[in-house]
C-alpha cells in the first residue's frame, strides 16, 4: 500500500465504496484524481480525434453514426471532468488552459484519422481498449460516483464497437481496394493499440491504482483481454493481425516494442527498441497534440475574450 | 439497447407475399444513428426464417414515433436500463 492508513486500507480490502473526499487519503485522491484526468482526457481527445474522420463518411447515415459517437465520447469526458470538479479541481482550467504536452491521453490519437476506414479501425480497436480499461475500472473501482456514472457508459461504449465491427465485416466482405485500406489502416493501428495499455508487468512492478482498487487488472492482463476480443474477430472475418494464441495466452508476432514512424504511419518491426525510446515519443507527443488541444481551448479564449471579459 | 424493435414501438407493419417480407419501419428519431443498423438487422433477421428469400424495409415517419407506441415490456426494459420513459 502507498499510504499508511491502516483504517483506509482495511476500508479498501473488504470493498467497500469511497463515497466523499472527506473519507479519503491525501494520496489515494492524488492517484484517483490522475486515473480520472487519464479518462477525461482521452475521451475529450477523441472528439477532434474522431472528427476529422468523421467527415469523411460514405454516407449521411454514417456520418450521423460518427457524430453520435462523438457525441457520446464528450459526455463520457464531461462526466470524468465533473467528478474532478467535484474533488476540488477547476475543470475550466484543467481543459482550456491546460499546456497540450500535460493532457494525459494515449498517443494513437495524435496520429491523424485520415479516412472514414480509419475512423472504423479506431472503433474496432480504440474502443475496444477503452472498453477494456473502462469495463475493468467498472468492476473495480472504489470510488462509488464514478463506478455508478460507468454502468451507463459501458453501455454506449457498445455502441461504438458495433460501428467497428459492422462496418469493418462489411469492408473485409467487399475485398479488393476496400479490403486492403481496411488491411493498410489495421498494419498501424493493431500494434499502437497494443502499445496503448503500457509497460509491460515485468517493467512496471507496482501499481498504485491497483492497491487503491482504482482498476483491477494489471497493463499485461489488459492487453492480453483486449488481444483475446480483437484477434479472433479480425481472424473471423479475414483480416490479418501481428498476433497469435500459445496456450492461454495471445503473443505478438514483431517485437515489442518496436519503432514507428508517426509522420508515414509505417512500423518498423526490424528495428526493435527499448521502453525509454516509446517513452521519449511518448512524451514528445504525436502529430495533432498541438492542433486538437489548441482547437479545443482557442474558441473558449476568443469567445471569453469577446462576449464575458468585455 | 435491451430492448426488441417491437416493444420499442418502431415495426408499423409486415406483411408477406411468397417468399418476400415487407416491413414498415420507423425510427425515434430522424438522426438515429443506429438506423442502418437495425435495417440491417431487420433484413438478416428475416431472411433466416423458413421461405424467405426477399426483404422489404420501408422506412416511414407517419405517425410519427413517440414514447406512447412503446409496449409496456419495452417502456419497463428501458428503465431498467436506465432510460426516463
């Protein structure tokens, strides 16, 4: 345990639920309000990050089903901002004045989602790993506001998926060029995906989140569920993914980690490298960080500036 | 969602003529984002059943939907799910 609270830790193992600040550590708030900017910041990321692919939508309908999935990622985000405000942090301040660098989402989606068949991937594997981590911190966590605002965004989570799955059977069926930008977007997307759930267990030895039941699950375990929903759906429906079963578990067929270039969407899997090295690109961030924080923050500035500050 | 299309309220008619199945379908809402979805569903649903061959979905918005066409199964499916109905 991180803390030493003999009282709050006996709380935390018989499970029961947090329900107030008042009945927490300094540094179990610490650490459960860094797991909510985590989810805040990936689900507002999304929004731009969904977006410019959503424009590009075969049709009216698909285009309402980006939006609507746009729509449900906001409110996912606004839940987790809420709870923040609600443990004493400024939730303007946290999404508009925030340095782009400090937002706390995983770097796929600083890689741009150029295409509608990439907006598609994204849903099948994106969301997946969302619904994975979400699910886990659904059944764990102890903070009781944020377990129960979960029940209903597990359910829309759903949703997403099916947009993945439908659209990406449907792509795979029409084969030909459909079917090989459907393969070309899954050859860069699996692996980032992959890469999403973190440091391997063997790295990362302890985890605070899991002594306060703010997940259960370890980074490996995480992965090794979301391979186990992917791989074989994808297998299914005949696309070919960097991965295999070995008893129980999945294993991946390239090194990992291994080096990416973000600007060609291309990896290099003869070119092995080190957990500092996806560290570094990590924390130098991808190429929209800048641009989709900066949309999210400019208009709220312009709009105070003219219309509250005036 | 875990409710059926038909206690949702949505299916105006079927009908059957040989081999082919004609529904009349509505949506809550014009910008129902799920729409192909469950046309989609409708279709293969009903192409598994014995001498289908052919499937119909027409899409109509009179009457328009509202929470009163929900049977009393669908209206309490949704609140368990969450859904102010």
């Amino acid at each position: 345990m991180a803390t030493v609270n003999p009282a709050f830790d006996q709380l935390l193992k018989k499970g029961d639920l947090i329900e107030s600040p008042s009945e927490m550590t300094p540094e179990y708030l610490r650490e459960l309000k860094h797991t909510l900017l985590v989810s805040g910041d990936t689900e507002l990321i999304s929004a731009p990050a969904y977006y410019l692919a959503a424009q590009r939508a075969p049709s009216i309908n698909a285009f309402m089903t980006g939006i609507a999935i746009i729509q449900d990622e906001l409110a996912h985000a606004h839940i987790a901002y809420h709870i923040l405000e609600e443990l004493g942090e400024d939730q303007e301040k946290l999404i508009f004045s925030r340095d782009p660098k400090s937002f706390r989402y995983p770097y796929a989606f600083d890689v741009p989602l150029a295409t509608w068949t990439e907006l598609i991937v994204a849903n099948l594997f994106y969301d997946q790993a969302g619904f994975c981590l979400l699910g886990d911190i659904h059944e764990e966590c102890s903070y009781g506001p944020w377990k129960r605002g979960l029940n209903k965004v597990m359910l829309e989570e759903n949703f997403h998926l099916r947009n993945g799955r439908t659209w990406a059977k449907r792509m795979a069926q029409a084969g030909g060029a459909t079917k090989e930008e459907l393969q070309t977007a899954v050859d860069w997307m699996f692996p980032l995906t992959v890469e999403w759930f973190g440091l391997p267990d063997s790295i990362k030895t302890h985890s605070t989140q899991l002594d306060y039941r703010l997940k259960g699950k370890t980074n490996d375990q995480l992965r090794q569920w979301w391979l186990s929903l992917v791989v074989p759906y994808c297998e299914e429906v005949g696309i070919k993914v960097p991965a295999h079963k070995e008893g129980d578990a999945y294993v991946l067929d390239y090194p990992f980690p291994c080096t990416f270039d973000a600007e060609g969407k291309r990896w290099d899997f003869d070119d092995p490298c080190s957990w500092d090295d996806v560290l570094v690109r990590w924390r130098a961030r991808g190429p929209r960080n800048a641009e989709m924080v900066a949309g999210l923050q400019e208009e709220f500035h312009r709009f105070r500036k003219a219309h509250v500050d005036a | 969602m875990p409710v059926n299309i038909v206690d949702l309220g949505i299916v105006y008619g079927v009908r059957r003529r040989d081999a082919r199945v004609t529904v009349d379908l509505t949506f809550t809402a014009m910008g129902c984002p799920a729409a192909d979805f469950i046309i989609d569903d409708v279709r293969e649903r009903l192409l598994r059943e014995p001498g289908v061959a052919d499937v119909v979905v027409n899409v109509v918005w009179d009457p328009p939907w509202t929470a009163a066409r929900m049977t009393r199964a669908g209206r309490e499916a949704l609140e368990m799910w969450g859904l102010a109905v």
